[in-house]
C-alpha cells in the first residue's frame, strides 16, 4: 500500500470527520478540566482528529453527541463484548440501586455467583477485585508469596492492564521495562523474565532454572495484534510449568470470546489460575480470579503463617454489592453458552466477509479470529509471537482505516484492528462492516 495513497485517504478522511462531528470539537475544547481527557492515554488512540464523544449505546450500536449512530466493533474493548445494556443487567442494577451498593459485608447473592463462576470456568476458589490489572496484580503477588519464588515470566508484548511487574519486553532479545511507564522506580527486568510467544526452547530454558513464581499469559495473545498458539504450544507450557513447580496464570479478560468458559476451558489447557475482568461485570467495574483446591490450600497455609494485617490485596470498594450483582445478573442471563452460540456465528460471517473482501481487493493481508474476536493484519502471514507481530503493524495504515470505517457509522478498537462480535450483533451490522471494509480497500488501491 503505498505510502502517498494511506496520507491521503487520511487527509480527507479527517477533514470528512471535522464536517461531520461540529460538537465533539466544541466538547473537546471546553472540557479542559480532565487532564488530557478522559480516561487518560486511551483517548490519544482514537485515530480521528478528536475523540468521538458518547451519547449512548445500547445492544451493539451506539450514537455520539454530533448524532452519528455506529455499528460498535469496539464494545468498550471487550467490557460490552455481550452488548450494551442487556436488560438483564439494567434490570438488576436498577433494583440493586434501591438496597445499597457497597456493605463491606458477605452476601447470598455473592455465594451464589461463586457457584456459578466455579460451574462456568472449571475452577473451585474465586476472590473478586474491582479491574481485571488489579486481579493480574492479586494474582502475581499470591504466587509469589506461596511459590516462595521471585521471578514471573510473560511473554514478549504482552499487556495485562496496569500492571508494571507486566511492563517488560525484549528489546534487541534483551528483557526491557517499557520506556512508557510513569514514575517507576525499580527496574522490573530483573523479577520479570520475558521470552517470545509459541518458543518452546526459550520456555523450557526459562522454567527450568526453577525460580519462576508463575508464568502470565494469555492463552492467545490480544494485545499486540492477535497472535494464536501454535499448535501444541499450551500443552507444552502447561506441562512444563508441571515439571518445574510454576503456577500457570491464564489471563482470559479477553480471550473469554474464545467460547464458554473461556479460551481454557474451550481448548485446553487447564490453568491453576486465571483473571477474567471487564466483560463479566458487563461493564460495571469488577473482576475475578479463580484458582484449583491445591493453589487455594497454599493459600491458606500462607495466611495461617503471616501476621495479622494489610495484605497488599483487596480494596475498599472490590465485591461491592453493585459489582456481585452485576456479576450475577451477566453470568445468570447473558454470558451463556446461547450467547456464544449467537457469537460464533456472526464471527464466522465476519471472517468470511473480510477474507472474501481481501481477496477481491488482492491484498496480501489476513484475518485471524479467536472466537468472537477477529481481526485484520495488513501482512501476508499470520506472526508467531510479539516481536512478528511488531514488526508488521503499520499504525499509518491502520489509523487511516479506522477512520475511514467510522466516517461510514463502523467503530473498531483503537488499538489494532479488531474487531467484536457480541450476541446482538445484526448480520445487517457485520455487512455493512464488510462492505465499508471493501471500500477502504479500493479507495486505499486508488
Ligand atoms: N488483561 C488483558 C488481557 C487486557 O487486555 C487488559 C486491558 N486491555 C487487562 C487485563 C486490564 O484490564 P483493565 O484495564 O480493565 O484493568
């Protein structure tokens, strides 16, 4: 794609927005009060000269305060991955409203959702926090503290939310704290070790030095573009976390679109622990982690030894009565094996649509899916791992693609390219992604 082409649709495509969206400017200038906008860097990501500004959003279509309705991909970058407001979930928030929101006190409605949470992802023990990076952060620190080990491993490119034991990459091959970290102190690269994704030698090499607390990971990552496991790759991790006396952490926040009860319970294999955050509140601030009866009895035997006090776990404010019936009300009517059904189904169509389209247009890119989530990469092959995923992106290319897309009613993720498909998707919705998507193509080829 040739560079003069992507300028230029990027040109005419912000000037198209600066037309149509007269209100998000005069917003953007009067709310000087949030530093930098709200919520922070996000919004630095939107591809158009300014953020769109929300008015609503309601099952998987949302309008903005200029008016414009969009077919949202985005869903909160999977908070919404079920859609907008299901009625279920507004029902139980109104009513949840009415009888108090934060008690600091057990409920019965709580140990019920254990219940559920333990029948849906396959594992016993759950403990709730209020972000899914605040579950990471729980995670990391309970691993260390029964493990007795100081070290975690993650994988090259990976992001796990505000977590800065997560903030390391290879750089030249060597572990590297992000230079866009604020304000830390210590240089993590020494606690956290960083090998490439699907690399089973480096894996091996890593674990058997025997001082790995756990290794962190998506079972597909998400964040650096969709880089899939290769085949064989988790069951090896799985078995070599066996073999060393590693805890196994799935971090499913995303790749819960992988099918009911997440990408573990979907594929395989079975993680000692994992976080899911954002979607199961359906967008009400909540996380959860689960974790087997063997990590659980570590767990114990640790608080029996440690003196009264702060844990360094657990806020105020995490498993409040909003979030547990928020959490609830998700798992109970929305989050069930119908819903993916219905998921499934339009990200196939997706798929298709986009392939076809690609095809047509004789671009050298692909698609890559991890069940509801899909996404397009402007490259011929799909990448192994973080640093082939890196080195493909074109943010140029992609921010002018965005833009196009949400001149024409379409939202994606700022960040790559991907794409949700929630169980109130309309097909009328997918196609007209693909046909905006087509038409990007061709004026891109112009
Ligand atoms: N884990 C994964 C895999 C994520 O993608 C993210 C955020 N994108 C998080 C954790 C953190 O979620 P939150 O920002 O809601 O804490």
């Amino acid at each position: 794609m040739a560079a003069g082409a992507i300028a230029r649709v990027a040109e005419r495509e912000a000037e198209r927005f600066r037309a149509a969206n007269p209100r998000a400017f005069a917003h953007h200038a009067a709310a000087t009060g949030w530093f930098q906008s709200v919520p922070f860097h996000w919004m630095r990501d939107w591809p158009s000269p300014v953020p769109i500004v929300a008015a609503t959003a309601k099952d998987a279509a949302l309008t903005s305060i200029d008016g414009q309705r969009y077919d949202d991909f985005c869903l909160g970058d999977t908070a919404s991955l079920f859609g907008h407001s299901p009625a279920a979930l507004a029902a139980a928030l109104a009513q949840q409203a009415h009888e108090g929101l934060s008690y600091m006190l057990p409920t019965e409605r709580g140990a019920a959702l254990s219940e559920k949470l333990a029948a849906m992802f396959g594992l016993p023990q759950w403990q709730v926090t209020t972000t899914a990076s605040e579950a990471n952060r729980a995670v990391i620190r309970w691993c260390r503290g029964i493990s007795g080990r100081t070290k975690i491993l993650t994988f090259n490119g990976a992001y796990h939310g505000a977590v800065d034991d997560a903030f390391v990459d290879l750089k030249g091959g060597v572990p590297t704290m992000r230079a866009s970290l604020v304000g830390q102190v210590h240089d993590l690269h020494g606690t956290t070790t960083v090998i490439e994704f699907n690399d089973g030698d480096a894996l091996a090499a890593a674990l058997n030095g025997g001082d790995i607390a756990c290794v962190l990971a998506e079972p597909v990552m998400t964040n650096v573009g969709m880089v899939r496991d290769a085949p064989g790759f988790l069951h090896k991790l799985r078995a070599l976390c066996d073999e060393t006396g590693t805890l196994l952490v799935f971090d499913e926040t995303h790749t819960i679109s992988s099918g009911y009860g997440g990408h573990g319970v979907t594929h395989g294999p079975k993680p000692d622990l994992m976080v899911v955050g954002k979607s199961i509140g359906g967008g009400v601030p909540c996380a959860v982690y689960g974790f087997s009866a063997a990590v659980a009895e570590r767990m114990a035997a640790l608080n029996a030894l440690r003196p009264d006090g702060h844990s360094g776990i657990g806020t105020t404010l995490s498993a409040n009565a909003l979030a547990i019936t928020a959490m609830d009300a998700m798992l109970s009517d929305v989050i069930t094996p119908a819903a993916y059904d219905l998921m499934l189904c339009g990200a196939a169509r997706l798929v298709a649509g986009l392939e076809q389209e690609i095809a047509a247009a004789g671009l050298d890119w692909h698609v890559t899916q991890v069940g509801a989530r899909v996404e397009f990469l402007t490259c011929p092959t799909p990448p192994r791992n973080g640093g082939e995923a890196k080195s493909a992106m074109h943010p140029e290319l992609e921010a002018a693609i965005h833009l196009f897309l949400a001149n024409r009613g379409i939202l994606l993720a700022p960040f790559h390219n991907m794409m949700l498909v929630s169980p109130v998707t309309g097909d009328d919705q997918i196609d007209r992604l693909v046909g905006a998507f087509a038409d990007c193509a061709s004026v891109l080829k112009e």
